[in-house]
C-alpha cells in the first residue's frame, strides 16, 4: 500500500509508463513504427 498523494501520483506515473512501453513494444515487433499522417478536418 501507498501512503501519501506524491507517491500514489508517482506510482500512477509508473503504471502509466508501463503500459505505454508495452504498446511501444507491441508496435516495434509489428514493424508498425512509421510516422503517422493525420488529415486535416474539412
């Protein structure tokens, strides 16, 4: 258990990160890691 907000906000940032890298990871093994082109709203 986590006490205190600065370690409950640090521990949700680890989380958050961890995920991001997973899907970081996924992309990479899917050779999916070209720049994505957004088109503009008419």
């Amino acid at each position: 258990r986590r006490r205190g907000m600065k370690k409950i906000v640090a521990d949700m940032m680890m989380v958050a990160m961890a995920i991001n890298l997973n899907k970081l990871h996924s992309k990479i093994q899917n050779n999916q890691t070209g720049i994505i082109e957004y088109k503009k709203a008419a």
